[in-house]
C-alpha cells in the first residue's frame, strides 16, 4: 500500500514536494529505491525508523502537512504468540503518531484500519479497534490547529504480503490447497482502490470519520478454484482468532453510521467537538442514514465476485504473466 500510495502521490497533478517514506526495513526501502530512483523523484525521501521511537517519527515529520498511518503488525497468529509487541507497534505506534502531527502542525492524518476491528475477536483486531478510537478521538486535542484525524477501514487487500493469494498460488504446486472452512467469505480490495480511498480521505475529511468503501465478497472455496482448479481442497479447520465471516460495520455502529455512495462513514459516538453535526455532513455529502441494525459483512454482501471475476483480478492486479 505504501508502494501505490507513492506511486499516485508523485504523479505531476499532485504536485507533492516532499514524501517521506518512514519505515524500519532497509531492504525494502532499497528495493523500493530501485524503482523509485531520486533522479525521477526527486521529492522523495526515505528515512529508517520505528513508529514505537517517537522522537525519530517527529523528526521525519518536520515540514510535513499530511501523515499517513499504515504501520501495523498484522498477522493474527503472530499477534497471539507475542501479544505486547503488538501493542507497541499498533497501539503506542498509533499514540506516537498523535503526538508527532500535533507537536509538528500537520494538517491532516489518515491511519488505516482493517475489517478485524470491528467487533474483534483476536489481538490485532483489538489493538486496531484501539488504534481507531485513539485516531477519532485525537480530534478532542487539536485545539486551535488546523488538523483533523480520520480512519479507513478496509477489507483483504489483493495480493498483499502474508495474504493467501500468494499463499494458494505458492501452494498450488503441491496439488493441495488447506480450505480453513467451506463457509469462509471474506471482503476483497485492490491496492488502487484502496489508495484512493486514502487520497479521498485526505481531501474531504472533517475529523473522527472511519471510513468504509462498499467491497465484493468472495467464498474461499471460489478463491481455491479460480487459482488451482485442479487441485484438491483439503479442509484443514479456521485458525486461532479467525471469524468465518468478516464484518466492518457491526449494528451497535449503526446508530452513527451514513451511506454517502460508494462508502459509508462511522461518525463518532461521542461528539467530540463543536465544528460540525451529522445533519451538516449529509447535507454536505449528499448521503443518508442506515437502518438501526444494519451490519456490513463479507457474509451476507449483495456484491459477490465469481471465479472468473477472480482470475482477472489476480492477473490484473497480483501477477500479469501467471497462468491461470
């Protein structure tokens, strides 16, 4: 996500002068050199650090009027097994970020979030879920500055490192490919779709927004057949801390929650200050409020991908030159 942002930041509309790529892996930062050369990009910058270290992430943010959050420790079985180191990075991370935009007069901060926060029922989605509330709520101390802190939540971002696109395709060798359940369903993002919901968040946000784009669904058994429909499906049970079926909007949000089009937006429980109302925001948006009890679930979705729809998305936008 990193990577797209990036790229769509430094197309010549955008008219960026500085872009400081802020992370803790150096081979990835040399990696993503390579295709981002200071020659071509000349805005670019690329600093090593840790989002824990709050003093390193001030410095990076010296001169910057826009932060975009996307650090995180995701893997759920990773979170379980080492549950603290999540909270640093997810939840103190988050604070740091705070801290940082307000003590370096930043306008805008968009933190991205994941469909595990909502209702969560394992670490990572707990220590997101924490990540949100802190980010809506940051809002409550800006004072008399000019910033404003939002959230996007989104689904399973196509293809994304850790995901299990490439993981069926790895495995696909093998003629086998572990189905966690039959019923499993889960909701589908692509990196394109996902930076610009980033970029819109950053345009038209008013502060303590989650935003939450209307995504497809796919069955996992659909996934399995559109990657190696020859292989066999081995039924191997969900994980630790995985749901059958993801949801990103739970019925307690309703009550706060408006549809405006192509997404819907989670306004805060708690008005947190006295700039706007919902009444102001629907107007604004053109939008409408959601039934009370409504709920967004990669279960019951209206918008299914097929098999096919699959394939062409995995050789659009995961890999061009593999065969399926």
């Amino acid at each position: 996500m990193g990577q797209e942002l990036a790229q769509e930041l430094l197309q010549a509309n955008h008219a960026v002068e500085k872009l400081v790529v802020y992370s803790r892996d150096e081979l990835k930062q040399f990696e993503m050199a390579q295709k981002f050369s200071s020659t071509d990009y000349p805005a670019l910058r690329y600093f090593i650090g840790d989002i824990r270290d709050k003093g390193r992430f001030k410095r990076a943010c010296e001169g910057v009027d826009v932060i975009i959050h996307a650090a995180a420790l995701k893997q759920v079985t990773t979170a379980e097994y080492n549950p603290f180191e999540c909270i640093k990075t997810n939840i103190i991370g988050a604070q740091n970020v705070i801290e940082a935009a307000l003590e370096c007069d930043v306008k805008r901060v968009v933190a991205l979030s994941t469909d595990k926060a909502a209702a969560p029922i394992n670490l990572y989605g707990a220590t997101k879920l924490c990540s949100d509330k802190l980010m809506v709520a940051a809002n409550n101390m800006r004072g008399k500055r000019d910033i404003a802190f939002s959230v996007v939540r989104y689904g399973n971002v196509m293809g994304s490192r850790g995901s299990v696109i490439p993981f069926f395709i790895k495995k696909r060798q093998s003629g086998v490919l572990p189905i966690t359940d039959v019923n499993m369903t889960r909701f589908n993002i692509t990196l394109e779709k996902g930076a610009q919901l980033v970029l819109s968040a950053i345009e038209n946000s008013w502060g303590g927004e989650i935003y939450v784009p209307k995504l497809p669904s796919y069955k996992i058994t659909d996934l399995a057949t559109a990657i190696g429909p020859e292989c066999k499906q081995e039924i191997v049970g969900i994980r630790p801390g995985e749901k059958i079926h993801e949801e990103m909007i739970t019925p307690a949000d309703s009550h706060n929650t408006l549809d405006i089009g192509d997404k819907y937006v989670i306004l805060p429980q708690v008005k947190i200050f006295n700039d706007w109302n919902a009444k102001d925001y629907l107007k604004a948006f053109k939008g409408r409020k959601v039934e009370l009890g409504f709920h967004y679930s990669s279960g019951d979705n209206e918008d299914w991908l097929t098999v096919e729809d699959i394939r062409s998305l995995i050789k659009k936008n995961v890999n061009p030159e593999m065969e399926l």
